[in-house]
C-alpha cells in the first residue's frame, strides 16, 4: 500500500483528488455502452431479458417473477442463527426510520392564511439487490425497510440470478424479502433490471414503477443515470471507498482490519488513511500486508489496497486531515481521534461518520441502525444516504380565506404587473369585484 506525504500543501479539492483519485470508472461511457440493452427491453420486454440472460451464461431464467413457494422454501431453509441476525438489522434499521420520519408542518402567516407541507410516499418502487462477488441480504434490509416505514404501497426487487442455486437468486436474499413480506421479486440483474423497472414487462408480468433505489456496478449506476427522468432514482452509488481520519491514539491493527474489509468488496475500493502520525503511517504500514494476506478475499483486497484509489496519506496537522475529508466526500468516513466527537463536528462532507474504534463500517453495514447505501464520487457534497426520506414527496398545501386572500391582493397585484403577467393579479382581483 503505497505512503503519500503531502505535508508542505494546503488541502484543496483539486489535490486531494489528483493524488488520491477514485479508480478510473467512466460512467458517461457505460451509459453508451448499455443504451441498445435499455432500447431493446423498451421495444422487446421479455425476449430482450432472455438474451441478455443467456449471454451471461443463464439460458433459462423463466419463470422471471420468483414464485411464492420459492421465497416460502428458502425462508424454511435459513440457518436459525442468520434468521436471528437478519431480524435484528431489521428492527434496528426499522427504529431509526421510525424516529426520523419526516411529520407534517402547518404554518398560519396570519389569521386564515395557513401553508402545510405534508410528506407522501411515491407509489412503486424498483428495490435493486446486487449479486456476484458477494450476496446481499443486508442491501435488502436497507431498501425495503425505509420505504415500508415512509409508507410505499408497492415493493418490488429485482436480483441477478446465481449459477450455484439453478440459475436462480441467492436463497438468502430471497428469504430476507420474505422476512420482509415483499412477495414481488424477480430474477433479473444489471442495468436489464433497471430498464424492467423503468419500463415494464407486460410479458413478466412486472408493471413499471416510479423509482428505482439500491447500489450495484458500473453498468447498474448507468442504466438509472440514462433512465433518470423516465423513473426517480436515489443515486448512482459506486464502489465503496473508506477514509479514515485518525491521530497517535489510534489503534493501528484496527485500522488495517477496518481498511481491509472495505477492500474485500471490490478490486476498485478506495481505503483511505489520513493523519499527521508517522509513527501510525509505519504502524499501519506493518500491519496491513498481515491482515490481508489471511483474509478469506485475499487476492481481491491485495487488488484494492495497491490501486492508485487507496493510500496512507501524511498531512501536517489534525486541522489539516479533516480539511482532506471534507475535500475527499468519502462514503464511509471512520474518527480514530482522542475526541472523535468534536472532530466529527467539522466534517461536512461524509455519506455517513463512524465515530471512535468501537463504530466501524461493517458494524453499519448490518446492524449499526443505519442505512449502508450511501453516496459514492464525491457525491457526499450534495446527496445523502439512502433513507426514509428517500421514498417521500414533500409537497405544499396552501389554504386562505376570503380575508387573508384580500389582505395580499394588492401586492400580489404589483408582483404580477412588475413581471407583466397582469393576468395573475387580476384572477386574484376578481374574487372581490362586487364585494
């Protein structure tokens, strides 16, 4: 894992980024490589999904809608203690949507004059649960249960099908839905999924729906970039990336292990140490090559740790590595600091803050309460993680009487004329003439 001093520099944008870049992943030239795939399912439905199928090696993934006795089977057959674990991510993820679900506003500006703001659900949801390198129930968690909390009507997911379970979906993802009590779920996967959902298969049969949520690959985050529009998304979300900010109170072991389980997700996974400690740089330094060499993903962290999108960074200051964050947007952002509370006050630009050893990313990618699909790319500057809020309209009901109205009449009159739109004074006027 490559040192990287940049002592000496002030933390700007442009550094950051030139020297600590995410891997090179062109999403403007996945979204022209994928548009005939989005086209085809547009114009062609099911046969479009039957040859992108076969041509990742599934030649029959009929029927496309999983049935209920496939997700009934695969909730009997989970191991008792990952059932137990699943339901406890649920609750705890159910909780926090709870506590932070958005409530209805009422403002009365003057006697009869009264602006609400309500919250509504949208009406349907595409929930995409990735597979391949690993499996996901906990991305099942983190889609379906803040849209149940704000409230959606209709829940469908979508999931690539697995060659070791018949060509079918990962049984654990299937029994999480179940858990769940989504009964809509179907086997397709990639950026087909997205266009399925966007679109609809009369053929399936899968009705289009309004939005499309959850993470996956290059291709996946291309398809809702190019379907923006057509259905809501929630982001693009990308390979994980972690930054971590710590000082000489840090444990280094903790920091290779932290910094290693974010590696084992992708060969394109930024892990990221910032601090003003040499002797933690070295610590962390003799530590790393240990633990990843005796991890289960081996090869695919050893990818990860020595791409250009992965350092240990030197700055010359505490101040100065969380100016690298608030530079950086990372994904995850753990605080290895003697007071990780007030540094964490600082940092504005985080898709979600880990505070002190005991908070660690993994915790919060099952069971910390929190929702672990959160903005990647530097998305942290203007996007926030995936959540109840995510699944909600806000919209403005305004409600005047007669006095009220008459109240603003003229000076709305003197809006619309200074814009030369008098006809909008005038329809206020004519609810007075012969008053």
């Amino acid at each position: 894992m490559r040192v990287l001093d940049l002592r000496g520099q002030s933390m700007t944008n442009e550094l950051v980024n030139t020297e600590v870049p995410r891997a090179a992943l062109d999403i403007s030239k996945a979204v022209q490589e994928i548009t005939p795939l989005l086209d085809d399912v547009k114009n062609k439905g099911e046969q479009a999904l039957l040859e992108v199928a076969a041509k990742f090696g599934n030649p029959d993934p009929k029927p496309f809608r999983v049935a209920s006795h496939e997700l009934d089977q695969a909730l009997e057959a989970l191991k008792p203690s990952l059932r137990a674990a699943i339901q406890e991510s649920i609750d705890r993820v159910r909780k926090v949507c709870q506590a932070v679900m958005p409530v209805e506003t009422s403002v009365e500006l003057a006697p009869g004059a009264t602006v609400r703001q309500r919250w509504q659900p949208v009406d349907s949801v595409g929930l995409y649960v990735p597979g391949g390198k690993a499996v996901y129930p906990s991305s099942v968690v983190m889609n379906v249960v803040p849209a149940q909390v704000a409230g959606v009507p209709r829940l469908a997911i979508a999931t690539p099908s697995q060659a070791e379970f018949g060509n079918r979906p990962h049984p654990v993802v299937l029994a999480t839905a179940a858990m769940l009590g989504v009964t809509e779920v179907y086997n397709i996967g990639g950026p087909a999924a997205v266009a399925a959902f966007a679109y609809g298969v009369p053929e399936i049969p899968l009705e289009r729906v309004a939005m499309v949520t959850g993470p996956g690959n290059i291709y996946v985050a291309a398809a809702k970039r190019a379907l923006r529009g057509v259905i809501g998304i929630d982001s693009e979300a990308g390979t994980t990336e972690i930054l971590i900010v710590a000082d000489d109170s840090a444990d280094a072991r903790l920091i290779a292990f932290d910094l290693v389980s974010q590696a084992e997700h992708d060969e394109a996974a930024a892990c990221v140490l910032v601090t003003a400690s040499e002797s933690l740089v070295a610590s962390v330094l003799a530590q790393i090559d240990a633990v990843a060499a005796e991890t289960e993903n081996a090869t695919r962290v050893a990818a990860a740790l020595s791409g250009i999108q992965s350092a240990l960074v030197l700055v010359d200051s505490a101040d100065a590595a969380l100016e690298f964050a608030n530079c950086y947007a990372t994904e995850h952002l753990e605080i290895h600091t003697s007071d990780p509370t007030r540094d964490a006050a600082r940092v504005s630009n985080a898709g979600a803050l880990f505070l002190g050893k005991y908070s660690p990313v993994s915790l919060g990618d099952y069971l910390a309460g929190s929702n672990h699909v959160l903005p990647t790319g530097e998305q942290a500057k203007f996007g926030s993680g995936l959540g109840v809020h995510t699944f909600l309209r806000a919209q403005q009901v305004i409600e005047y009487d007669e006095a009220a109205l008459r109240a603003v009449a003229e000076p709305a009159r003197e809006f619309s004329n200074s814009e030369r739109l008098p006809a909008h004074g005038e329809a206020i006027a004519a609810r007075f003439e012969n008053k």
